[in-house]
C-alpha cells in the first residue's frame, strides 16, 4: 500500500502524462495501477495538491497542477479564471463568498492566496464555493468591488 507522499505524487505523474477530467476517471487510473482509493480520498488529494481544471475545448476539462510563477502571472490568471468560472461575489461583513462554476472553487482560491494580500486572513474552498476572510469589513467591501471587477474583464 503507497503512503498518502507516494499516492499523491502518482497523481500527479498520472495528470502530467494523461488527460483526466474527473475524479472518477483518477480512481479508475489509480486503480488500473493498482492503488486502491475512494473517490473520497481522491478528492481530498486533489484539493490538498491544489490540483485545477482547465478547459481543453468543447466543454470538456483535464486536471492539471497550477502553474503560477510570478506576481503579475497570478493577477492574470486569476483574472481569466473570474471571468470564465465565477459567477458571483457575495459579502457579508468582512468574509466574502465567492460562487464558481463546478471543479474551479479550489483552482480560484490557490490563485488569491498566492496573491499574498495583507488584506485577505484566509481562503477556505469547496467544489463551488470559496470563503474569503478579510481582515475588516472596509476591505472586505473594497475587496469584492475588486473581485466584482475581474468577473466583468
């Protein structure tokens, strides 16, 4: 049986070389390599290697790592990503609730963490959602004006 390091670098290998685009398909490739996984570990893999859907044309994606390099790449991406995969900021206070497509929640939040703001304490993902914790509720308001910006381009 493989430790949590060596399954999860398996899954990265195996989206590095092949086309996957859900999660069933990734047990079913784990399990042809003989790695015996739930679609739940599998999930939680994913999120815990960051892993992000990208689009590969006619509605269909593949899993890839981020690639996110520099500053400036971050803000960019992240701007491509509001504008394909969100669909709505929402705040309450100072914690934000931004809505994704299905699969992006966790790609979306990787790039505003990287970000590396002052002005945002945290991020937690799900499937659809993030939660984004600002540290007031005056940034929280500038924040999702900033945010609301990138969904329009």
């Amino acid at each position: 049986m493989l430790s949590k390091d060596q399954r999860q670098k398996r899954i990265q290998d195996i989206i590095a070389r092949e086309s996957v685009s859900t999660q069933a398909d990734l047990v079913a490739r784990l399990r042809a390599d003989g790695v015996h996984v739930t679609q739940a570990t599998v999930s939680r893999d994913i999120n815990e290697l960051r892993l992000v859907r990208l689009p590969i044309g006619k509605g269909r994606h593949r899993y890839a790592l981020a690639q996110v390099a520099g500053h400036g790449n971050v803000e960019e991406e992240l701007a491509r990503l509001f504008q394909n995969f969100v669909h709505d900021v929402d705040r309450g206070e100072n914690v934000l609730v931004i809505r994704t497509a299905d699969g992006h929640a966790t790609g979306v939040a990787l790039l505003l963490d990287r970000l590396r703001r002052d002005d945002i304490v945290g991020t937690i993902a799900g499937e659809d959602t993030i939660f984004v914790v600002a540290r007031t509720i005056a940034e929280g308001e500038e924040l999702m004006e900033e945010l609301n910006a990138l969904m329009i381009g």
